[in-house]
C-alpha cells in the first residue's frame, strides 16, 4: 500500500511538473496575443450584450408581440439581466426558454449559441405556434469579471434552493473537512512555488480521502465557506430573485409545452457538448441519446451523472410539477467541455477553480503569477481554440435540433 501511494505521489508530481509549469510561459504568450475567430463568440460583456439587445428587431420580423427588457442588477456598474420575449402569434403551443450566463464568465459561449439560434434556428420556427424568450446573463457580474460566481462569491447553481428555512446548511460535510486544501489563505507568489504547493497539498489530501471524494465534494456545492468556492450562498441572490419571478411567470402562461435550455461550460469532454439532463429526465442514457439524435446524453443513470444542490434547471423542473402538472415540461442544461473528462483534465479544473479563489480573496504579489492564473481560469470556460469553437458550434446545432425535433417544436 505504501509503494502504492509512493507512487500515486510521484505520478501526481510528474504530470504536473509537465502539464502546469512548462506550458506556464506559453500560456502568458498565448494570454498577450488577440485571437480572432468566429465573431459570434464575444470578447466583452458589454459587446455581447449590446448585441442581445438589437435580437428584438429581428424577430419583430416574424412575431407580431415582441418585447426587450433590461433588468439593473447594478446601477453603479450598468450590469442588468436582458430579456427577450416573442409570443406565439395565434396558438401558444410551445415557448423555446434559452438562458445564458448563470455562471458569469460562462455566458459568453452562452452568448455565442443565443446569436446562433438567432441565425439558424429563429426563421425555422413556426411563429403562429411557438414563442421564444432568450435571456442573457443571468450573472453579469460574473460575466464582466470573468468569474464563475457572482458579486458575493456565490455560485447562483447552487443558490437556487426552494425553502433556506428547511435547508441544511451543513449538506457538505466533506468540504468543509477539505476546507484547507480548497481554501489556502494567502497571498500568490511566484507562479513556480505556488504550483509546487498545490501538487503536494493535492498529493497529501488525494492520499488522505482520494480524489473522487475531493471532487464530489466540490461539484455538489457547499454553504458554510462563503469565501470558499462552489458557495451557495444563505439567502436568495439578486439574480435567483428575479429568475424565480420569471419562472413562475412562465409556469403562468397559456403555453402547453416549454422547454428550457441553460447553457453552461466547463464539464464534461473537451470536443463533444452533452446534454446534462435535469433528474426528471425519465429516458436512460441509451434512449436519450436515441430519442434526440445526439451522441452524449448525460441521465440520471449515467455513470457521470452527478447532482448538485440549488440548481437552476432542477428548481424550475420542480417548480413547474408543483405550478403547472398540466404542461409538458423540459428543463435542461447544454454543457460544452473545456479541458476534458481524464484524471488529469479533472485535476488541472480543480486546480485553476481554487488558485484563481485564492487570487481573487487574497491577490498575488507578482503580476506574471496573476496573468498566469487569470489566463488559465479564463480557458476553463471560455477556449479561445477555433477548433473548439467550431465544435461547439456545431454541436448546439445538433443537439438543438435533436431535441427540438423529438419535441415537436422544429
Ligand atoms: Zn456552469
């Protein structure tokens, strides 16, 4: 067992002495170089929205009752959640929900797919049956600072929990006994020496609870460390405040079938988006994929499948049993893979999710480390690669169509 361990140590020691400090000086240059690729794929939060508002035009066009509005989540900052609504014109059949931006920095491959489906999806519809709402940025905060949560460190995929009164706070018992190796409570120095730190204490804990136990702990999301990361928060957020509203506002409608897609980035394989499907979803792996013609379904049954606490889709599936059991619902979530699925592609993840924590609550004191670790979170979710974009591109065409098609709406 001790040779075992010896050897997981070094194995751990050496992928990281070859994936994480060579490739550093190559990351700093590829971070300083402008790439320019596809331009649905925005570079500032701002561009990206401004662009969101000229979409109401665009359906006016087909769509007889349009309407755009901008909710203010931040005055001071002029950051707002942006909604576009497009009411079918003679049954409401079917409204098509495409959300973006829960995780901030995550919106703007969000923001990408919301102008694709305005390109290619919107004149296939048949307005007379179906309506469409977009909603941008349900994080802007996040979306501007390029963080995966937003402005109280709260991650809103976890914050949306149906009752704080009955909630145990305490869900996570195991983050908080990881606390220490997921919260390390110091300022960065040299990129070098804080590399080499976080390969032995990630050596010590996989050795004390192994790294399936770290990372579960991680992605179900925690409510006792609010500087920590995956945090739920205690209380609705802004933003949950006024997703909540408009859930129940839909629910509301005459529509007999919605569907909702939010879309997300970070897990999964580098080069195939999957359909995270909400734990409703009643078909297995195997049928969904069939059923939707597309080849990564993740369901309940899946090996991969995990389910996280306070989710978005979860609550609004749940929402829409308890408002409205007459409709046909589907709530869903799209997530594109950014570094891969492998042991080392999930290490690398946790790796960059808790520096670039620790960047943000402590800072750095060398601004190569800063531009390091900056560079790297920013490729978690958003790969500036045009070959991974035009998967992603091409992979929510795919899957849209699958399910719109299954759904009956395309
Ligand atoms: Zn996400």
């Amino acid at each position: 067992m001790a040779l075992i361990k010896k050897a997981l140590f070094f194995a751990v020691a050496a992928v990281f002495l070859y994936t994480t400090i060579i490739p550093n000086h190559l990351l700093a240059e590829v971070s300083a170089t402008i790439h320019k690729g596809d331009p649905s794929f925005p570079d500032t939060y701002e561009q990206s929205r401004d662009r969101f508002r000229t979409y109401d035009t665009v359906l006016s066009k087909r769509w007889s009752e349009v309407s755009e509005t901008s909710i203010p989540v931040s005055e001071a900052e002029n950051l707002s959640i942006d909604l576009l609504k497009a009411e079918a014109n003679a049954s409401k059949d079917t409204l098509i929900v495409l959300s973006s931006g829960t995780h901030g920095i995550e919106g703007y491959t969000g923001s990408a797919m919301q102008d694709l489906f305005m390109k290619d999806f919107a004149g296939k519809l048949n307005p007379d049956t179906t309506g469409v709402y977009l909603i941008h940025s349900i994080n802007p905060w996040g979306m501007k600072n390029n963080r995966r949560y937003n402005e109280n460190n709260v991650d809103l995929n976890r914050n949306f929990i149906s009752d704080w009164s009955t909630f145990d706070l305490n869900v996570n018992k195991t983050y908080k006994q990881l606390e220490n190796f997921f919260e390390p409570e110091k300022k960065i120095g040299s990129i070098v020496k804080h590399d080499a730190e976080f390969t032995a204490s990630l050596a010590k804990t996989a050795l004390t609870v192994g790294t399936d136990q770290v990372e579960s702990a991680l992605l179900t999301g925690q409510y006792t460390n609010p500087k920590g990361v995956y945090y739920g928060g205690s209380r609705d957020e802004k933003s949950t405040v006024l997703m909540k509203r408009e859930f129940n506002s839909i629910l509301e409608t005459d529509y007999k079938q919605i569907i909702h897609i939010d879309l997300h980035t970070g897990y999964g394989p580098r080069y195939q988006m999957s359909i995270f499907s909400s734990s409703a979803e009643t078909l297995t792996q195997e049928e969904a994929e069939a059923a939707y013609s597309y080849p990564l379904v993740f369901t309940p049954d899946s090996e991969e499948y995990y389910a996280s606490t306070g989710d978005l889709t979860e609550y609004f599936t749940a929402l829409a049993k308890e408002k409205a059991p007459e409709k046909t619902f589907y709530s869903t979530t799209f997530e594109f893979g950014t570094l891969g699925d492998g042991t080392v592609d999930s290490i690398q993840s946790l790796k960059r999710t808790i520096e670039e924590n620790q960047l943000y609550h402590y800072g750095a004191s060398s601004s190569l480390s800063r531009l390091i670790i900056e560079g790297r979170y920013k490729e978690l979710f958003y790969p500036h690669e045009n070959k991974w974009r035009s998967k992603a591109t091409a992979d929510f065409s795919q899957a849209l169509t699958g399910v719109l098609t299954y759904k009956k709406a395309l």
